[in-house]
C-alpha cells in the first residue's frame, strides 16, 4: 500500500478544491502549527468532543548526527518507536498535541521500514474503567516478521497515558512478506473489537491465504470478544494465539461470528478445529483502512488492488469478497495480472462472494485508502457520503448511492493519504498525510 519511505519523504504535496454537488471543497491543515511524524491514522477518544489520537507509523531512518543521543536506548526509542500523540483542545478550537504512548517491543525488534510499523490504535469503549487500549504494530521476532495486536493498560494516576510495560499480546501472526499488512483496529457498534489483517504480502496472493479461513489471520477483517463476555466461545488453537500458562487465549469468540461452526469453505471441506472463528469478513487482498458510519453501523473499507483496480466495499458478517479469484468486479487472470494481453473480463454474477460497491482504474489512482461517512453540519452537500482518497493520486473522493448505483465523484487532491477520521467537535472530516500534518475536509 504504502510506497518505500524516500519517495513519502520526498512527495510534494498538491492541494486543490473542485466542486461536490456545487459546494466548493479545500484541503486545509486541521491543526495550524502541529506537526507529525509520518501519521498513519486518526482514532476517536470514545465519548469526547474534545480530544482525538494521531497514530504516528514510526520511523526507520534514525536523525542526522545532531539530533542523536549518546544513549543508545534513547535513541532507538526516539527513532525507531512508533508513537500515538493526543490532540485536545478542540472544542475551544486551541488544539495542542501530548505523546501519550511509545511502542517498546518487549520481546523482539519493533520493525517500521516499507508498509511496516504502528499501524493502529483503539480505545476501549469503557476505559474509563477498565484502563485499556489496543495496538496493532510489525515486530521482528528472532529475526523473523510478524504482525502483533496488543492490550496496554493506562497508567494508573494519569489521565491518560500508556504504560508500554502493561503489553499483553493477543495475536502475533508470522508475516512472509512485509506488504499487505492491514493493520487497522476499532472497536465496532456492538462493542467487540475488528482489526484487519492482509493477505501476507508480494502480490497475486503469492502465499495463497486469501481463500482459506483455516490458514492464520490473513486476507480478512476479524471480530473478537476482548472482554470474555459470558456466551463467548474459547478460539481454536493455533500458534499465533497468545496463551497463558493454562492455555487460555486472552480473548474470546461471539458466539455469533459468522464461521464459529463452519465445515467447508469456497466449496471445500476444511476441519471446523482448524477454523479461525475470529474470521468476520474474508477474500480481502489488503483491507487498508476500514470505519463504520457513526448514524447507520455500516462497515466500509478500501481494498488494495493488484494492478488493474481499486475497491470499496461495504462489509458484512460472513462476507467473502472474491480475491484472488476476482479483482475489484473483474476476473483476476494470473498469467495476464497486468491486462497486457487484453481488457480484464467482468467477473460474472455470483452468490459466493459480493461485489465492491465502487471501483476505479489506474486513470484514477493505485492506492485506496479506506475512509468515513461524513455526518457533519458543515458541508451539508457532503452529507451522508462516503469520502475516502487514494495514497498514491491524491484524489480524494465523495461516494453515494443514487438509484441503487454507487457514484464518485472527485472533490479534492492531497498526497500521501494514509487514513481517515472525524474532528469530534464538529464532525469534520480528517486525514493523515505521511507529508507529517493532518488535515480537513472544508468549505472553500
């Protein structure tokens, strides 16, 4: 998804405005004189108005001689840990920025390099109470790469800070390739936690993980119960999964996931032991960057392309979305991935897996990037849309429904969009650009 980290430093940013249905709509700097550290997303502080979290990717290239320290811990944290900085002070509209975590691997090398690093970050709903934060980040472990997802407790005293000693790994998947990480987390409306999770990396499915749900966490977007609500179910072994020295995993199963008694899969019988019951949605090549719509529920997400088209999909329980088999609406040829051959053939009708609601070309852009409803007051012509961008173009684009059709229609330009969110003071729309600002959605 994410290009090498010489061309995000180097990419000049281009802004522009056009016209959503007669509205004018500029990019601006949501928060004048902050900056930051390749920010990769925008996560919501659950219930305030007046503070959100910018989720800093972290950085593989160490500072320039003067700006090192003759501490070498120092240093390595300073450089090469991934940080989350709190932005508060939005309902006065006087933001101001506080490091409130710092990823230390306990037991491994945190790795920030390529597509790589702290991908993302969620506040418990409760945490008020129960102190608890998750983390999906890239760590090397014996040399070797894996994708991790974490508990953190807040320090106790402290409004809020994280301690990086409370880690409590979840999951930690072995990863064969350092692309296609997916790497988002939220909790959902139900109260459960979703992260995403991509297909392992190369391109065209190379390790063939992406018609499996029995494989590892690969190629799909996952639902876990991370308080072990009464009812859920213990998860089936399998070596990623963290235990404790009963065995148990730190988390459980809603009973209600769509796979919990699956016995066969894209037509093949596949051991129900073996099943990853954590699966909610699957066949997704890169799911970079999903939310649901604050007003209705409504899963989004952007999927990655291979070399011909990107998607947007609304996801639901159950739902397997075609890779590799297909991409975006088109037949997935692995002889001929680039087309070169001939036009990709539509991918005919099919009750196995479900169609993106939107696709485009590489006229357009080769690099979705997932983004949100805008339910704000503000741009009331924007209302009720899906606006999303692509990381490479800088297109950023409003999607709606007319007449049982999905239209998008590009509204503005900014480079380097890595993830999406809304100021919860106003409901404005927000981005992170790797450039280092995060910005806003406004009237022009």
């Amino acid at each position: 998804m994410l290009p090498r980290l010489a061309f995000l430093l180097a990419g000049a940013v281009l802004l522009g405005s056009t016209s959503a249905s007669g509205q004018e709509v500029t990019v601006e700097p949501a928060f004048p004189g902050l900056s930051f550290s390749l920010p990769i997303g925008v996560a919501p502080l659950p219930g305030s108005k007046d503070a959100l979290f910018v989720i800093e990717k972290g950085d593989p290239v160490p500072g320039t001689a003067a700006d090192k320290s003759a501490d070498k811990k120092k240093r390595a944290s300073a450089y090469l840990g991934g940080k989350v900085q709190m932005v508060s002070g939005l309902a006065a509209g006087k933001p101001v920025k506080q490091q409130v975590f710092q990823l230390v691997a306990k037991d491994g090398d945190f790795e920030a390099g390529g597509e790589c690093g702290l991908l993302g970050f969620a506040v418990h709903p409760r945490f008020p109470k129960n102190r608890q934060v998750f983390v999906y980040y890239s760590i090397k472990i014996a040399g070797k790469l894996h994708q991790r997802l974490s508990r953190f407790q807040l320090k106790p005293g402290a409004e809020f800070e994280v301690d990086p000693a409370t880690e409590q790994a979840l999951i930690t998947q072995q990863d064969p390739a350092s692309n296609h990480n997916g790497g988002d987390v939220h909790f959902g409306p139900d109260g459960y936690l979703y992260f995403s999770c991509g297909d392992g990396g190369a391109g065209g499915d190379a390790f063939n993980t992406a018609a499996f749900i029995n494989k590892g966490f690969h190629a799909g977007v996952y639902r876990i119960d991370v308080d072990k609500q009464p009812g859920s179910l213990a998860p089936n072994p399998h070596p990623s999964v963290m235990t404790d020295a009963q065995g148990g995993a730190y988390y459980a199963i809603p009973a209600d996931n769509p796979f919990v008694r699956a016995t066969s899969h894209r037509g093949q019988a596949i051991e129900a032991k073996s099943v990853r019951t954590e699966t909610w949605a699957t066949g997704l090549r890169n799911p970079w960057r999903f939310s649901f719509d604050p007003q209705t529920g409504v899963c989004y997400t952007g999927d990655v392309g291979q070399n011909l088209f990107e998607e947007i999909d609304i996801l639901v329980s159950g739902g397997d979305y075609g890779w590799s088999e297909v991409e975006g609406q088109h037949v997935y040829n692995r002889k001929d991935a680039s087309a070169k051959q001939g036009p990709a053939a539509l991918a005919p009708a099919s009750k196995q897996w479900i169609a993106p609601i939107y696709e485009y070309d590489r006229k357009v852009g080769n690099s979705v990037t997932g983004g949100v409803v805008y339910r704000g007051e503000r741009l009331p012509d924007l209302k009720g849309a899906y606006v999303f961008g692509d990381y490479a173009s800088g297109r950023i684009l409003a999607l709606r429904e007319k007449g049982g059709k999905w239209e998008g229609q590009v509204i503005a330009k900014d480079m380097t969009i890595a993830g999406f969110g809304h100021d919860p003071a106003n409901g404005d729309v927000l981005f992170a650009a790797m450039s280092g600002q995060v910005k806003r959605l406004t009237k022009k």
